[in-house]
C-alpha cells in the first residue's frame, strides 16, 4: 500500500490487517492470535489492489501489487517480522559465523532447512526447489528485473548475460551458478564478494522457492489462471491458496489446507481490482471494500467528511519517490532544461506534501 492515508470501515479491521500482511511471518501471527483471540465464523476481507498484476511469478514480480498477492501463497528462507527484524522462515536457524552458516570470508552461505515445510499440495519443500528458483532468477529468457540484487552470487550475471550463446554454452553457465542443495535441507549459496545485506535479500520474494515441475510442464502457465479462474499449477508454501483470479476483476484467496506454520485467522481474503481511485472510495462507502485510500486531491474534504474522518488512519510506508529525467528525449536531453526545472522545484513542499495522499 503506498499511499500514507488509508481509510478502514471498522477499528477492527486494523487488527485483521496486521494478521493479514503478517501472516507470513509465524512469531508476529501467533503473538496476534494469542492476546486477540481466535474469533468464531467467517472472517474476510476485501481489499483493492487498484491493478491488474502482469504477473505473479516471483522470479518475476515487480510490483507491490505483485508482491502483495505474492507473500501470501509463498514463504521464503526469511523473513521480517513486525519489527524489521530478519528471522528464519524455511530456514532452521538464522545463518551466521558462530554457527557455520556464514563462513568466516563471507563468502559462502550454508543454510539448514526445516524438514516440515510444506508445498500446499502436501509435498515437501526441499533446498533443491531454491535451488531452481535461484537459478532460474538469473535466466536470461526471463529477464528479471530483479535480478541485479543478487549479482554477487557466483555465476549469476553471466549466465543472465548470455542470451546471444549457444543452448550448450548456457547450460554450462547454469550449472556453473554458485547455489547447490549439499542434501535435501541443506542450501549452499557462494558470493563472488562479501555482501552484509545478503540475508536480507535472502527474505525477499524473488528468491521464494519454486516447483521445477509446474514450471516444466506448463511454462509461464504455471502461474497464470485457467479459462475457470482457478489456478492448478500456482503451488506455493504459504499460510494461503488463489482459489479464483478473474483477470481484471478480483482474486479470492483461502487458507492453504497443508500450510505447515501458524494457521492465518482470516477464512478469505479477496483483493478487487478498481484502478479508479474515486470508484474505490465509493465501493468503500458501499461497504463493497474494507479498506481504501483517500484519492489525491481529495485529502481536505475526506478529512473534513463527519462520517469518514473517524474511519481514516495515517502512517508511514517503507516507500521511497524520487523524479528523474527521460535524457534522451528532448527538452530533457539538454543539461540547461534540466538545470533549470531542478531549481525551479520546492524541495520542500515536495518533501511535506507530495505524501498527503
């Protein structure tokens, strides 16, 4: 969610979120069940994505609307609890020197793997499905945006460079990747240089696990919907499942009947996809949304509202803009254009207002 005022139909609704978009994360889940209580019945929400998503393949996947549909169905090595702190997921214990997880030059990782996790089809989740899923990051048919962040594993940026070689020439760069399974949970991943915030990038969701057998049999299916909305071959590891995503309208997402962590509270989650942000609004004071944000340029009157203001909640987002120039395009490709907007702008005002939304 990238806007900094959100509207909620109910106080309680903020609880729900926190178990929502922790959910992943088994400390902060249990401790939420723990002192809230289990309520009894159906629990849902609805939610707006304001998008369609390109994809949600994570190897792939850009976007937060991407991701939020993402780190629902899949579980990674880590993850951040509610305090941004990085604690094990899949992984047995956080890797560090003490332990041998990190060896003493940084240099290689080796991480144990819990051998209760699970794919949602029961099967288990083993480190060779990292594994293909680090590996497969770095191919170059895929172009991954996010493939950058994890250059300094060995072999990786020249793997993803080498579209112009021959099949023969590109295996051998696959193979030649710095990731291994020692054995089935155990994961090795070797550095070309130290990196302090591997770990960290080891919680995000290009790395996520994958099942090599949905992406061999059914390519960029995998992870795409049916002609029915269902979605077969999309097995992921987390507390929930897609059970339906009509394209260009919602998805509808249950709990994962194998998940092998703490059971999410909410029965299901349903995320619209309203790309007008007054529509929304208006499907929120429809009671057709839980949740909405207050569209740009409105701030005033919804705050103002006598029926919304006490609904509306502001906080900050781990969420950075900035504006750069497209320097190949004129006027922008002339230094003395660029100069003169750079100075004309209220870095200020910029600053404390352009997050009012």
């Amino acid at each position: 969610m990238q806007r900094k005022t959100i509207v909620y139909s109910l106080m309680a609704i903020i609880i729900t979120a926190v178990i929502l978009f922790t959910s992943a994360c088994g400390t902060t889940t249990a401790t939420i069940a723990t002192t809230a209580g289990k309520p009894s019945g159906e629990q849902t929400i609805t939610l707006n994505l304001a998008t369609e998503n390109n994809t949600i393949d994570p190897n792939r996947a850009s976007w937060v609307s991407e991701r939020t549909i993402i780190v629902q169905c899949f579980d990674g090595l880590l993850a951040f609890d509610a305090g941004l702190n990085l604690v094990p997921m899949v992984a047995k214990e956080m890797p560090t020197v003490a332990n041998k997880g990190i060896s003493a030059d940084g240099l290689t990782y080796t991480i144990k793997l819990k051998n209760t996790v699970t794919w949602s089809d029961g099967t288990k989740v083993t480190a060779k499905d990292f594994v293909f899923s680090i590996k497969r990051l770095f191919d170059p048919t895929l172009a991954a945006e996010y493939e950058s962040f994890y250059s300094n594993i060995v072999g990786g940026d020249a793997y993803y460079g080498s579209a112009a070689k021959t099949a023969a020439e590109q295996s051998a760069l696959k193979d030649a990747i710095g990731v291994r399974a020692v054995d089935d949970y155990t994961l090795e991943i070797k550095l070309t240089g130290a990196l302090p915030t591997f770990l960290d990038l080891l919680a995000l969701w290009p790395v996520y696990p994958i099942r090599q057998d949905m992406v061999d049999a059914h390519g960029e299916n995998w992870a795409q919907p049916d002609a029915n909305g269902a979605m077969p071959y999309y097995i992921g590891n987390g507390p929930f499942i897609i059970k339906e995503w009509v394209q260009n309208d919602h998805y509808t997402l249950v709990p994962n009947p194998n998940y092998w962590g703490v059971k999410p509270i909410l029965t299901k989650i349903v995320f619209k996809e309203i790309q007008d942000a007054n529509t929304a609004l208006a499907a929120y004071k429809n009671n057709e949304l839980d949740q909405s944000g207050v569209p740009g340029g409105t701030e005033s009157a919804t705050m103002a509202d006598p029926t919304l203001s006490p609904q509306i909640l502001r906080y900050p987002t781990l969420t950075t803009y900035w504006l750069r120039f497209n320097m190949t395009v004129a006027p922008f490709n002339n230094l003395l254009v660029r100069e003169a907007i750079s100075c004309a702008i209220d870095r200020q005002s910029y600053i404390d207002k352009s997050g009012a939304a």
